[in-house]
C-alpha cells in the first residue's frame, strides 16, 4: 500500500468503534507502517493504537506503544512530534491508571512515571491539577487514607486546564470518594448539575451513573437509581474495557434484591474474565459476581451456563460452585496486589464485595418483571389479580352423612368450590371416623378427586377415581360406576396415561347412557366422551359428541354454559370462524347467567379470541381478568397485551406483558423468553427503545438458551432495529453480520441476503460507503444463490453508488459493468413488471452518476434518455424528477447550457414549491443563468425560492 492509502487507513481506524475490530485494524496498520520508512505514520499509529488499546481492552499492549512514541519524542524532536505533544500528555493518565491494575508491576515504577508527568506538565506550562488527583488514585489504591485526602484536597483547589479529566470524568471519581466515606447527598448534589450539561466524552455519562449507583440508593432515590443502572448497563454491555464498571452493577443488583438480574449478567459477562482488560478489573467482577451468585443460591438451586474457554468445555455449574471458584479468584488478587503494595488495602476491600448481600426493601430494578420472583417452590410475594369472590355456602349444623355428600355434590355440580370444601370438611369432622354405609363411603371417595387442586397433581385425581370406580363396581350400581368411568376416562386422556383405556371408559360410559339414566347424565357423559377426544386431538369427533351433549344439556344450567365453553374451544380448534364466534356468544351468555368465574372467564377468552376487533377484545379479556383462576391468568394477560397492541395502545400492552412475564417466572411456566420478545417489541412500538433494548436482549439469551435459534434470530433482528432507534450502529451491526452467520443454510438464502443489505444501509447512512459496498456486494451473492434476480440487480446498483460515494471510482466503474450485465439479462421481457422498470431505471441513473464521476459526462447523458419516462409509466414520479435534475446538472456540466436551461425550468414548474427537489432545480437554474451571462435572471431564480448565492 502506498503511503497516502495508510494514512487513509489510519484515519478510517481512528473513526472505528473502540473493541477487538479497531485493534486488530490498528496492529495490521502498525505492521504496514513499519515495514515502510514513514516515521510519521509510524509514530502516529502508535499514539492511535494507545488509545485504542486503552479503550478496547487490552491495556497491558498500551505500556509498549506510549514508551515508544515517548522515546521517539524525546530522541529526536521532529515538526510533527509537537503536534502530537499534548496528547502524548494526556497519556500519562492512562499509564498511572493503568499500572496500578496490574500488580506484576512494581510501585516504585508508577510512582517514577508519576513523577516524569509532573515535571513535563510543568516544563510545559500545564497545571498539576491532573497530577495530583493520578496521585490521589494511587494513595487510595494503597490504602494511605491520609495521602488521599492530602491529594485529594489538592486536587479540588488547583485549577483546570486542557490536560484535566473531561467534566464528567472528575466528578465521577469524586462521586467514587464520596460514597466511599459515606456523603451520599454530597455526591448526588456534586453529580446533579454534571448530568445536567451535555457530556460527550467517550466514558460518560455511564461513568458518573455508575459511580451514582449507591448514592441514589442510600438517599432513597430510587426511581434515579434504577435509570441510572438501566442507562449506564446498557452503554457498559459491549465494552470489555469496562468490566470493572460491570462489576459495580452486579454488586448493585445483589444489593437491590434483584439476584436473578445479577445472575444474568454475570452469565453474560463470565467468558470475559477470561480476557480481562486487567487484573485489577478481573478481581473485582469476580468478587462481585461471587456475592451475587452466593445471594441467588440462598433463593434455591440456581444454574448458570459457561462458554467453552481454553482447555475448559462449555457446560453447565452450580452457583454455589462457581461462587467458591470466583471467591478464589478475587482474594488470590487481592493477596498479589497487598505484596506489590506493601498494606492490606485490596484484600480488606475484597472481602467486603464478597460479604455483600440484600439489603433493605426489594427495588425492582427488570424492564420485564413486575416484582421480585418467588424463590423455586415458594409462593409467588404478592398475588397478580384478586380472586372472585366465593359464594357462601351454609353447611346445616345437624345435616347427616348424606346430607353433606349431597350438598358437596350439588357444589360440584354448580361450580362452587367453596362450598365443596366446606361441606367435606364438615363430614371428614363429624363423620370421618364413623361406621358408614358402604355406599356413603364410596361417595365420598368419589367427591375426593373435586376437592383435590392443581398442586395436587393428575395422579392423585386419577387415583381418587379408580378407588370410587372399585368402589361402585363392588356395590352394583352402574349409574355412579359410569360417572366416574367417564371422569376416569377424561383425566387418562388428558394425561397421556393410557389414552386407550380412557377413550374406551369415556365410550363406555356414553354407551351406557344412551339406554339408562336421565338426560342430564346422558349430555355429561357426552360432554366428558368430548373432553377425553380433544386430549386426543381428535377435534371432529370431539364436536360430534360436544354437539350432541349440547343438545340436552339445557335441563341444566350449568352443564349446558360447561357444554358451550367446550364447544367454542373444539370450533375454534377446527377453524370454523364464524361458528366459533356464535359458539363464543352463547358460552359467555350462558356462563354469565349462571354466575360461575371460571366459566366466564374461560368465555370471555375464547370470545376475545372469536372477535376481529381489537377493542372487543381488550374487554373481553377486561371482563374474563377478575374471575380467572390464579393458574389461568397468564392466557389472559397475554391475549389482553397482545389485543392491547393491535389497538395502537402500546403503552398499556406493555403493562399487561409485564404482568404476563412475571406470573410465567412464579409459575414455572415455559415461554417467558418468548414473551420477553414481545414485551421488547411492545416497548419499542410504545416509544422506550432502552426498555425495549434491556429485554430483547434477555429475550435473546433465554432463547439461546432453550436452542431455539429461529425465535432467537427473529429478536435479534429487533434488538437490532432498537440498537438503531437508539443511536448504537456498531450494536445493531453486530447483530446483523451474527444474522447473517446464523442465516448460513441455502433455505436462509433470502433472509440471510436481507440482513446483509439491512447493515449495507445502516453503513451508508452512516457515511461509511466503502464497508456498505461490502455488504451490498455480500447481499447481491446470497440473492443470486437465492435466484432473486431483481433483487440481485438492486444490491448491486447499491454497491456502485456506495462505492461512488467512498471516492473509489475506479470500483465504481467495474461495479457499473457488473450491473450492465445483470441488466441485460432483465431487459426486453414482453410484459415487464413496474418493479423491473422501477430497478433497471434506478440502475441507469447510478451508473450515469459513476460515468459521470469518471469524466465522461456524454456517455452518461446517453444512458439517461428515456429514463424519466420510464419510470413516469410507472407513477415514480419523484423518482423521474430526479433523473431529470440529475440529466439538467451533466447538461449544464458538458457546456449545452440552452438545453439544461430548458430542461431545468420544465422540471422547476412541476415540482412543489418549497420542496427540496424544488430548491435543488432552482439552485441548478440559477447556476446555468450565471453560466449564460445572465446573472439577473440568476438572482430573480434565487429570490423567487428563497436562496442564498451558494445554494442554501
């Protein structure tokens, strides 16, 4: 490469995002440049490679590159060391900080270079406020608490000049001491009107956010301390350099309660103390993740997954164990950096972070939980919706054995669970030890399996029930044998238990009622034959028996709204919209009419479900919400949120899914991951990209975590999409070429190609045209692999207009020869579709703008005839208008002045005044009438649409 091409590259590097990509562009730059005789460019890749080791996590490669260039500076003085000397100042900062880091290098080394700062800095003419506080940092580091603060003082008191931390990064160390020694309110008062001004340096304003962390805590700002975290996580997240500050927000999750947020990110984080950016950083993420992972272990049995490393495998480990390990870690340390420091400062300092713990109240600190999860087994803190309220039974103070059976009975006919509880207890009380009937006896072993509940478990109602069909066998009474044959054969359907046996006592059970019994018994055993067939999935079946239960269930009440629930859900299965909905009207009546919660809110759902109106279905599930039982809320919320959202009302949707995450964590339930997705998108679409940001991304774990790569690829795309809404183009790039790794298979083709030209646009936008021609030139290989030929067309337009753009016509131009051919293949079809006009058009208008730039403005004159009119065919009429000022500019460019002129008024008069095309032609005219010895005209152009002399 020539030497113009690595100073080109040297200033593309300095435009890199710091991390591992500007670092090994910097090395491969170092190599270059040595290899050549250019001692500029070798002494300033070496100041870009300091910074960037700095800021990309590799610190210990920064002591080699500044002693370079210091020695080089000092060795021999050239014009263009001066220009590099007062940031070869500011690096000294970085060194001082950086050598108290690493506990391999002695003391007496950082207190010399502390020294050669001061005495340059004051050759130099600089203040030593920047000294003093480097020598703060390092009487701090050792545990001289008086040195500190004798330091420290100095510090405040001496001024400012160019070569002082930036505005936020002194508070921030400021806020640090404070904390430290307990002012809490002053070091939110020194902070407030820091983050009150504009703070751009590369550190902030995470730096002070986290310094902030406990202060906000301690003073009961709550609502300041979750946004600080939130904030500042999300700008530390991707920086390795930051691991350090990473540990300061794992510490404050432990301390806030939060152990399952804790967790999360040291399992996101873990594989970096692998590659530290020091030792010191490593010391302190493993003593606070340590602490953390002792807190969440306290809470039940907690697993974390760990990247393969070195010799180690990937797999899975305890809490508990990976605690000790990092515990281990932290102190040994600890003990290295005490001997080079000569105290016990680090390990004292240690051992606190390892001791932390929970304290205070619980301070809900998730985007996607509504409060704190039940530990494993336990019962979720606070409930998601007041239950409906029980309808009170009586139990008659001197009732008889049957007496209580048949009102539990009639309790469980009529739905009302209170009442059963009630009337069995009364019997087991009174009764429970008693000489009974035979029969009594096996009446209650038949009511056993109705008072059971959902923790009991399908065993234990499975088991209730063939003791009362032994039962009812043994006496000889084939009515209540059928009856329980018939629950029997529901329960081994729906369990999965032995299917066959169920569906043969749920026949059974039918068959026996077609020829005895009354019609009550005979539309339940119909109804219960139904049940045992959808477990089965046999839907059509299902309705059959449904249809014939529902047409003598109306002797009873409740069976009959039982009976109409069921029908709707087995219609909605078979996709029968129109009858599903009539099915859902009638099941909410019914249920409505008989008062009973559950039934209504299994309607009212399946009636949100029938509806197309989002409205609807929002009340719908408003109505089924305060009558579902506990284990049932979660369809509910989730069908609400989702409802919530079609009807433009993101903001409540996200509520809803909130609720809907939290109740699946204390339930156990599978899927929170998914309906993180959601939350995300529904965060996004309610305008909270951070929010949206901070859940898409535990969306994307959990789903990593399950190994459902298509679900996790889909949330990636989103995390994407909200990298960019937030101004993050490096996060939301990274993503898109993980996509389009992941998309690697030949069905992916398509999609792969689409992620591809997503980070080609977001690089164009972000005037980065030589590496968006890359991805467009990747794109258009997958579309073509993919035999998308059109689109292959347009991704290759894109390559040659980004790499206009870049300067580089020569690729340009062969970009515009490739295009050619993919046109010519695409041209003289007999019915063209407009989108085959549409890109061929915008492929001619590109490559007359590369020609353009390559000095051959006729033979770009030439290709753009008949274009306008083209895509005039086809109602692009914005697009018309611009090859048309475009063909006005090469008009005016080849020197046929008349024919721009005219062109160029035509086009003016069709275009809305006060648009920007309209200015653009304007600004064009007036150009040609100067060209024409007309600067009149020029002028009455200029005025007539507001224009300055230059165009603006």
């Amino acid at each position: 490469m020539s030497d113009d091409e690595l100073w080109r590259m040297l200033h593309e590097v300095s435009a890199m995002p710091f991390g591992a990509g500007q670092v090994a562009a910097v090395e491969q730059l170092l190599r270059r440049a040595d290899a050549g005789d250019d001692r500029h460019l070798a002494f300033a890749a070496r100041m870009q490679a300091t910074t960037a080791y700095v800021y990309g996590g590799e610190r210990a490669k920064s002591f080699v590159t500044f002693s370079w260039c210091l020695a080089e500076f000092d060795r021999d003085p050239q014009p263009y060391h001066r220009r590099y000397s007062h940031q070869l100042l500011w690096h000294f900062k970085y060194m001082v900080n950086a050598m108290l880091k690493f506990p391999e290098l002695p003391l007496d080394r950082t207190y010399a270079v502390l020294d050669d700062m001061e005495r340059r800095y004051r050759d130099s003419g600089h203040s030593l406020q920047a000294v003093y506080k480097h020598r703060y940092r390092v009487a701090d580091h050792v545990g001289d608490a008086e040195a500190a603060e004798r330091w420290y003082r100095l510090w405040l008191t001496t001024p400012r000049d160019e070569l002082s931390d930036c505005a936020g990064c002194d508070p921030s160390t400021q806020v640090a001491h404070l904390s430290d020694v307990g002012r809490h309110e002053e070091a939110v008062a020194l902070a407030e009107p820091v983050l009150a001004g504009r703070l751009t340096c590369a550190e902030q304003p995470q730096a002070i956010l986290t310094a902030l962390l406990v202060p906000y805590l301690r003073t009961g700002r709550h609502d300041a301390a979750r946004d600080a975290h939130r904030e500042a996580y999300r700008r530390l997240r991707g920086n390795l350099s930051d691991l350090w500050d990473i540990g300061d927000h794992v510490e404050f999750c432990t301390l806030t309660g939060n152990e399952a947020r804790a967790v999360e990110i040291v399992e996101r984080h873990l594989d970096w103390l692998d590659r530290a950016p020091t030792p010191a950083a490593a010391m302190h993420f493993a003593a606070t993740a340590s602490a953390a992972l002792r807190a969440a272990a306290e809470t039940g049995d907690v697993v974390l997954h760990r990247r393969a490393s070195g010799d180690r495998p990937a797999g899975e480990v305890s809490a508990d164990a990976l605690a000790a390990e990092l515990a281990g870690t932290a102190t040994a340390l600890a003990a290295r950096f005490d001997a080079r420091n000569g105290s016990s400062r680090q390990s004292e300092w240690i051992a606190h972070r390892l001791a932390v713990r929970p304290t205070g109240e619980h301070l809900p600190l998730s985007a996607s939980l509504r409060r704190r999860p039940a530990p494993p087994g336990g019962p979720a803190r606070v409930p998601a919706q007041a239950a409906a309220p029980a309808v009170e039974v009586t139990v008659p103070a001197e009732a008889t054995a049957d007496e209580l059976l048949d009102l539990a009975e009639e309790c469980l006919r009529t739905h009302r669970r209170d009442g059963l509880v009630a009337a069995l207890a009364a019997y087991d009380e009174r009764f429970g030890g008693a000489e009974l009937p035979p029969r009594t006896a096996a009446r209650r072993v038949e009511l056993r399996s109705g008072e059971l509940t959902q923790a009991d478990g399908p065993e234990a109602a499975r088991a209730a029930n063939r003791a009362a069909l032994a039962a009812y066998r043994e006496l000889s009474d084939p009515v209540r044998e059928q009856v329980v044959a018939g629950r029997l054969g529901v329960l081994l359907c729906m369990g999965g238990e032995d299917p066959e046996e169920g569906l043969s006592l749920a026949r059974g059970a039918v068959d026996f009622f077609d020829g005895h019994g009354d019609i009550r018994e005979r539309a339940s055993a119909y109804d219960r034959l139904a049940l045992a067939l959808v477990h089965l999935g046999r839907w059509e079946e299902a309705l059959a028996a449904v249809d014939r239960a529902a047409g003598e269930a109306d002797v009873d009440p409740w069976l009959a709204a039982r009976v109409s629930v069921h029908r709707a859900h087995i219609l909605e299965e078979l996709d029968r919209p129109e009858e599903f909905r009539a099915a859902a009207e009638l099941a909410l009546r019914s249920a409505r009419e008989v008062g009973v919660g559950e039934l209504v809110a299994d309607a009212a759902l399946a009636y949100a479900r029938a509806v197309d109106d989002p409205a609807e279905m929002v009340a719908a599930c408003d109505e089924a919400l305060p009558h579902a039982p506990a284990g049932s809320r979660l369809p509910v919320r989730v069908f609400r949120a989702r409802a919530l959202l079609a009807a433009d009302r993101a903001a409540e949707a996200v509520d809803d899914f909130v609720e809907a995450v939290t109740l699946c964590v204390e339930q156990g339930a599978d899927g929170d991951a998914l309906l993180r997705w959601e939350l995300a998108n529904a965060y996004r679409v309610a305008g909270r990209p951070a929010e949206a940001a901070e859940v898409a991304e535990e969306a994307v774990l959990g789903l990593d975590r399950l190994g459902a790569q298509a679900e996790a690829d889909r949330c990636r795309h989103l995390l994407a999409g909200i990298y960019v809404d937030l101004g993050e183009l490096d996060p939301a790039l990274a993503l898109l070429e993980q996509l389009a790794r992941n998309l690697d298979g030949p069905d992916n083709l398509p999609h792969r190609a689409q992620v591809l030209e997503e980070a080609g646009d977001l690089l164009y936008d972000a005037d980065r045209d030589a590496l968006a021609a890359q991805r467009f030139a990747e794109a258009a290989v997958a579309y073509r692999l993919a035999g998308a030929a059109v689109d292959e067309l347009r991704a290759r337009r894109r390559v040659a207009d980004a790499l206009s753009w870049s300067g580089d016509v020569p690729a340009a131009v062969r970009a515009v020869e490739v295009l050619d051919g993919l046109a010519a293949a695409l041209t003289g079809q007999p019915e063209e579709p407009p989108v085959v006009t549409y890109e061929l058009a915008l492929a001619t208008e590109v490559a007359a703008r590369v020609l353009a730039g390559d000095g051959r403005p006729d033979e770009a004159l030439d290709r753009l005839a008949g274009v306008p009119a083209r895509l005039r065919s086809i109602e692009a009429f914005g697009e018309a208008a611009r090859v048309e000022l475009l063909t006005g500019e090469l008009l005016a460019r080849a020197g046929r002045l008349g024919e721009a002129e005219r062109l160029l008024r035509e086009v003016l008069g069709g275009l809305p005044s006060g648009s920007r095309p309209a200015a653009r032609a304007a600004w064009l005219l007036a150009g040609v009438l100067d060209e024409l010895g007309r600067p009149d005209d020029a002028a009455a152009v200029r005025e007539e649409h507001g224009l300055t002399a230059d165009g603006d």
